[in-house]
C-alpha cells in the first residue's frame, strides 16, 4: 500500500527544514488539483533542496512526478505531481504572490467589482502623489 502523498511531501520538506508549511484543499475550487502546499525555504539554494528533496521521496515512494518548474533561479520551484502540487518560495517571493490568500478565496467571499473599483481609486492616487 502507498503512503499518502501529501504526507510525504510535508515530511520530505520538514527534513530539510522548509518555513512556513501551508496545505490547501482545492478540490471545491479547481479539477487540476485536489491540494496545494506552500513552503518557504531561506535561499535559493534551499528552496532548490527542498524541491529536490520532495520529487526524491514522492518517487521512492512509487509516485509518478508530471513536472518541476522553476529550479534554475531557485526563487520559486513548482512541483507538480498531479493531485498535489507544491510551490517552494523564498519568503519576498511568496509574500509578492501571496498565494495562499489567492486559492483560499471563494466566490461568496470575494471583494464586490464595486469595493475592487474603489481600492484601485486609492491606490493609483497614491501613485500620482
């Protein structure tokens, strides 16, 4: 019997002592993906580790790996093994993207084209300024 993939891919990025350790069940929102994870490594040399690390233990464990993409700069690896995808930043890069407020946010919850309208207002005032 196989261990479950999402499990695996938190240990492998424990071992190498990914930051901020994020899952996201998106199975509501999207049919590519049943989970996301989102971790945050020190460097771009750690980030790469940890990337590494993950697609060693998934495929040991049996699971086929569909892609990586994003291991020549080591700002932001994405692993994908289908039904979990897992996305490696350095912390700024993560911030910018802020991913997990992006796939947490579901219709009913989403700012009105009204309130959107008005924070642009805002901020392109600012711009100006």
């Amino acid at each position: 019997m196989k261990k479950n993939l999402h499990d695996i891919v938190i240990r492998a990025l424990e071992e190498v002592k990914a930051q901020d350790i994020v899952s996201i069940d998106v199975m509501d929102i999207t049919d590519v993906m049943d989970t996301m994870v989102v971790a945050s490594g020190n460097s771009n040399r750690q980030v790469k580790s940890l990337a590494n690390n993950v697609v060693v233990e998934a495929k040991a464990a049996g699971y086929a790996l569909l892609g990586v993409e994003g291991e020549d700069s080591g700002e932001w690896v994405l692993v994908d093994f289908g039904d979990v995808i897992i996305h490696i930043m350095l912390p700024a890069t993560r911030i910018f993207y802020d991913l997990e407020k992006l796939w947490s946010m579901r219709p009913d919850n989403a700012p009105s084209q009204s309130e959107h309208s008005s924070e642009e207002d805002n901020g392109s005032a600012e711009i100006g300024d």
